[in-house]
C-alpha cells in the first residue's frame, strides 16, 4: 500500500472515530439521547415570572447536555425582568440549574414603574410593591441625581422630624417635594440652588409652624430673601369636658338613688 494510500485510509477511520464525538457535542445526538429534562431553581425569588423563566431558558436546554450554550443561557435569564444577576449551570444527566438574585425596590418611579436600589427601572404590573416605598419621578437618564437629593432632603428635614414623601424632577428642570405633613414645596432650578435653598427653608420650618399653628401647605421657594407660604385653617380648640357628678345617694344610708324603688 502506497505512502497516499495508507494516509487516506487513517483519515477516514479518524473521521469515522470523531464524527460521533462531534455530532453529539453539537447536538446533532446529544438533543435527542441526553436531553436536559429538569430544571432547578435554588434560590428564592418573588417578582421574577416563573413561567417566562422557564419559556426563557427551554430552548437552550432543547440543546440537549452536551450543546447547551449555558453562556447565552444566562444571558438571557439576565435581561429578564426583576433579574439582577443570574448564573446557569448543568448536571449530570438532565438539569439545567439556576440561581438568581433579583433587584429588590427602592420607591415608586412615576406612574407604572420602580426604582430598584441597583438603579433599573422596572415595571409594576404583576408584582406586589411593598408599603412605604418614596414617590420618585424625574427624566429616566437623571435617577442618580433625583435619588441623591431624596436623601439629601430626608436628612435636612430629620432632625425637625418631618419626612419626605416623594420628589420629582420635571423636563424643565424644576424640583419639587411632598412632605409627609402634605406640604407641598415648590424649590425650583438647578442643583445646587435647590439644595441651598432646601437647606435654608428646612432650618427654618420648625420655627414657622410653632409660630403659625396652621398646616403648611404649599411652599414656595423660588424667591431671592423668603418664601411663599400658604396655610390652612387652624385646627378648632378641643371643646372641654365637664367633670361628671356622681349620683346623689338618700339619707338612710341604704345606697338607694333617690326616684323610683
């Protein structure tokens, strides 16, 4: 046998030997022979859907064990919604393992959508939003700014022991503040005029509602040397309570009341 000869017969039983080997690592038997038949989820979750994890991640398990791309596996599981971070991994002979952790909420954003304390807007619809969260809104592009003057504003008015409901930011650039007493307070444009501003009005606050005795509701701070204060009624004095009179006993001493026996 010829030099060629013996060279084409060794390439044809090598292929003959790798070709299964290549075939099931690409899927072309392993989808069919070992098929990832369960999927488990370690962690716990209560935002993310169940349902469409599972829609998510059911095409690359259809890969089978060898072929599955556990890469674009959890890739994918990561731009699921309520999804912070999420790893994907296989185990012999048919799971397809999960875990992730979600994103949990920092305040309302808007109308339809949350604020997570990772910094992602995320939808409402389908979740049950905890209680007490702030009311934030502001240009999608600027919740780093709109989340630092929340906190900036909470500290400035703590120690009057007044909170802060909610800020927003509109397309003109212009602050405002929901106070949790209902005040509204106006603060007007620009960063750094507004925290001044806030700082000055919030000193002052405790001062102005111990001298009116009226509920602040509105607040105006876009003016050069004070404020626009508008107040409401004053609460009506607490009517006064007559001490009872206890009931007049007869002179025999028998404990009776006096009337009808």
């Amino acid at each position: 046998m010829s030099a060629m000869l013996r060279f084409f017969a060794w390439a044809l039983a090598l292929a003959l030997v790798a070709l299964p080997v290549v075939a099931v690592v690409n899927g072309w038997v392993g989808a069919e022979r070992f098929p990832l038949r369960k999927l488990r989820v370690t962690s716990q979750f209560e935002r993310v859907d169940p349902q469409l994890l599972r829609q998510t991640v059911l095409p690359y398990a259809k890969q089978g064990f060898f072929a599955v791309q556990l890469d674009d596996a959890q890739n994918a599981v990561s731009k699921l919604p309520w999804v912070d971070r999420a790893e994907v991994r296989k185990h012999w002979p048919d799971v397809l393992e999960i875990r992730l952790i979600e994103h949990a909420p920092f305040a309302r954003w808007g109308r339809d959508r949350l604020l997570s304390q990772q910094g992602r807007l995320l939808p409402v619809k389908g979740i049950d939003v905890p209680k007490g969260l702030p009311q934030l809104d502001g240009p999608d592009a600027r919740t780093a700014d709109v989340v630092a003057l929340y906190n900036e504003s909470r500290a400035m008015f703590a120690s009057s022991g007044i909170g802060v409901l909610g800020i927003a930011l509109d397309p003109r650039g212009s602050w405002s503040l929901t106070l949790d007493n209902a005040a509204q307070v106006v603060v007007g444009r620009g960063d750094e005029d507004a925290r001044s501003r806030l700082a000055r009005f919030s000193r002052l606050l405790p001062r102005l509602l111990e001298q009116q005795q009226k509920p602040l509701l509105r607040a105006d701070l876009r003016y050069t040397n004070g404020f626009a204060l508008s107040w409401g009624d004053a609460p009506p004095p607490a009517a006064a309570v007559a001490p009872s009179t206890p009931p007049t006993a007869s002179g025999s001493g028998s404990g009776t009341p006096r009337g009808k026996t």
